[in-house]
C-alpha cells in the first residue's frame, strides 16, 4: 500500500540537472536520511552541456563529461545518504515527452513516496527546471489512476514542495516553507564539494542557507537580537496542507 501522507516516510527528489537536487534540497534530503527514511533522486539529465561549463572549456568531449558529472552526483548522494538513478535525457534543452512521464510513473510506484521535491513551474533562465516539474507532476497524477499500465499500487497523495530556483525573485518563488537544515549542513556542505564542476555555487548556497536561517529564526518565536547559527532551505507548497490542528 502507498505511504499515508505524514510527512515521514520516502522521499522522491526529481532533479532535472546532475546538480540541482544538492544545491537546493541537500538539507532535506540529509534531515530525511538521518531520519531512516528512504530518499531516491532522479536525475533527468547530467547537465552535461548546460551546466558543465568548466569542462567544456577544458577541451573535455560529451560523453566524458557526462560520466564525469555523474561521478560527482553520485558522490554526492552517497554523502547524503540517498539512492540516485540516472534517466540520461539530455539537457539544454531537456525535452518533455511521454516515455520520461512513463519512466517516471515507474519510480513513483516503486518508491511509494511520503513526499516529492522538484523545480519550480517558473524559470525564465532555465527551461529545464520547469520542464522538470512538469514532468515530475505529471507522473504523480498519472501514478494515482488505478488504470495506469503500471506495476504497483495507486500512489496516494504525496505533497509536493518546489525548492528554491537560483533568482527566486525573477521565478515567483515566495517561500511558505523554511526548513532548518542545521543539524546536516555540515553534510550538505560536503554534498556541494562533490561537484567541483559547479565550484562557483558552493558560496552561493552556503550563504543562501546562512539568509533562510536568519528569516527562519525570524518566524519562529520570541528571538529577536538573540545570536544564532541557523541553516535553513526555501519550499513552496503546492497542494494544501490537511491537518486536524493549525500550527
């Protein structure tokens, strides 16, 4: 039977780069390791022509980028404590089509996720990101129809969250969930320094977690003026919250 919707349970990460599911939800993905819980990430492409571009002008070719990327995101995972499957789709552009959806059906019904993390709809600067999510959101529709010609049970009805593009402002991204990340930033650090070929986004992040931490102490009590060391990632919820209790 598919995982009642708690919030504890396995985690689907959908990353349409080789990079992007550290970046933006390694925090997550550790918390949810460090809790027993099973994390599985789908990488749709390496980001072998668009995010590689170091590599590039190195002189290196496309087929020894590719392994190259998927030798730092495996690292990466593994420093996690998340499995990673590798579907080779191709980026820049990253082409939505039925086999992909398909492909990932499969892993939805196979993993029975508690909850999905994937790209924002919005990305004037990467049109992967949102061909990604469409993708990624899609598949879970189709993972809930009893009739799907797919193995395994009906998906229920995981939540999913968007992480944080790299200009939330230019993506309409409004945060309404701060997740504290503290406890494994430690962890995500080392993630980010799998992948030298990205080596400009370590700082970045770093710093990014460093300004959600602030804004999560921010709204989470009576802490004014108090000094901390707060770590946190971004989410945006898309479908609603059920809860007996406001909190």
């Amino acid at each position: 039977m598919a995982a009642e919707n708690t919030g504890a349970g396995p985690m689907l990460v959908v990353s349409a780069h080789a990079g992007d599911f550290v970046w933006r939800a390694g925090g997550a993905i550790a918390l949810s390791a460090s809790r027993g819980e099973r994390v599985k990430v789908v990488c749709l492409s390496y980001g072998e022509r668009g995010e590689s571009a170091k590599a590039w002008r190195e002189g290196k070719k496309l087929e020894e980028i590719k392994q190259i990327r998927r030798a730092e995101a495996e690292a990466a995972a593994a420093e996690l404590g998340a499995e990673i499957e590798f579907f080779d789709a191709g980026d820049y552009p990253l082409v939505e089509s039925q086999e992909l959806v398909d492909r990932l059906v499969h892993v939805y019904r196979e993993v029975e996720p508690a909850v999905v993390l994937t790209h924002t709809l919005s990305d004037p600067y990467n049109g992967d990101h949102p061909a990604a999510a469409r993708m990624a959101l899609q598949a879970r529709i189709l993972a809930q129809a009893i009739g799907y010609d797919a193995p395994g049970e009906p998906l229920g009805a995981p939540p999913v969250f968007f992480f944080e593009p790299h200009q939330p402002e230019q993506c309409d991204f409004r945060p309404d969930v701060l997740l504290d990340i503290t406890e494994v930033f430690d962890r995500k650090r080392k993630a980010m320094e799998c992948l030298p070929a990205q080596v400009h986004m370590w700082e970045y992040y770093t710093d990014l977690a460093r300004r959600r931490g602030v804004q999560l102490k921010r709204n989470a009590g009576p802490n004014l003026g108090l000094p901390h060391t707060t770590m946190a990632e971004a989410f945006v919820r898309l479908y609603p919250q059920t809860t007996t209790v406001l909190a």
